[in-house]
C-alpha cells in the first residue's frame, strides 16, 4: 500500500512538472497581463534553431522517489532495504531527470536584434506561428524580466 501511494504522488508529481509554461512569444503567463511592459524597436540580424532543454528537477525528484520505494522492497533485511532504498534512490534520481530533460524539451530560435537605441540583443524563445528573417522590423517587449520578440508591425518608413 505504501508503494502505491509513493508512486501515485510521484506521477502526480512528473505530470505536475510537465506542465511547464511556455516559452513562446504569443503566450504570456496570468502576471504578466495588466503589467507595463518595456517596449524597444529594432532589425533582425541572425536567426539560428536551437533546442530549449526541459528542466531536470521535476523528473529526478520524482525518480528518486519511485527508486527509493522500489529499491527498499529488494529485501527483508532491513539494512538491505535501507542500502536498496539509496541505490534505488540515485539511480531513479539520474533516469527521471534524463527523462524529464528530454520529454519537455523543445524547439526553439535565437533571434540577434540590432536594436534602435545602437544595442545589439539576442534572446531565445520557442518557435511559435511567427516567422522571422533577416531584415524583419520586430517589437522587444520585457514584461516581469522576460522578453520576448515578435513582428512589429511597422513597416522601414515609418521608424
């Protein structure tokens, strides 16, 4: 009973962590509505497809927890259980992270930014429904120190 109990709050928990929030330009979290946002103007440079790793928390803490329960079954003795239970721990730790890394990673670009003001920026951010190239005239818009590129909207005469 108590292995099942471990296991279903350690689901639980990986589907928790799995449910990350976006990384995309067009998606923004419930803080950030009704926040000023910073708003800056400037050119793409440089686009380059990266890939945006998942975290590795959720699934080691969740590894961990099934290795352990698992691994503490592997005897009567309780010093074997005990040694089980670590072994189980760490090794659960190690595959649930790996795991959860990979399962959430995602797809995503690295836009280079020349901006109005003479900076040149560079952020990444997951691919979205918006295209970009060499040229475009993007917004940079940071709201609660994330920031995020998208068309601007404004065409090269009107800046």
């Amino acid at each position: 009973m108590k292995l099942k109990i471990i296991i279903y709050t350690s689901l639980l928990l990986l589907v928790y962590g799995c449910a990350n929030s976006s990384l995309g330009p067009d998606t923004f979290d419930r803080d950030s509505a009704q926040r000023i946002s910073n708003v800056l103007y400037g050119e793409v440079v440089s686009i380059k497809k990266v890939t945006i790793e998942g975290s590795v928390k959720s699934g080691s803490i969740v590894g961990g927890l099934v290795g352990a329960a698992a691994g503490s079954g592997v005897s009567d003795s309780k010093p074997e259980s005990e040694i089980g239970a670590v072994i189980g721990g760490a090794v659960g730790a190690t595959l649930g992270g790996n795991l959860s890394k990979n399962i959430q990673s995602k797809a995503g670009i690295q836009l280079t930014v020349n901006m109005d003001d003479g900076r040149t920026i560079s952020v990444v951010q997951e691919i979205s429904n918006y295209s970009f190239e060499v040229g475009d005239l993007v917004e940079v818009v940071t709201t609660n120190n994330k920031t995020r590129i998208s068309p601007s909207g404004l065409n090269a005469s009107s800046r």
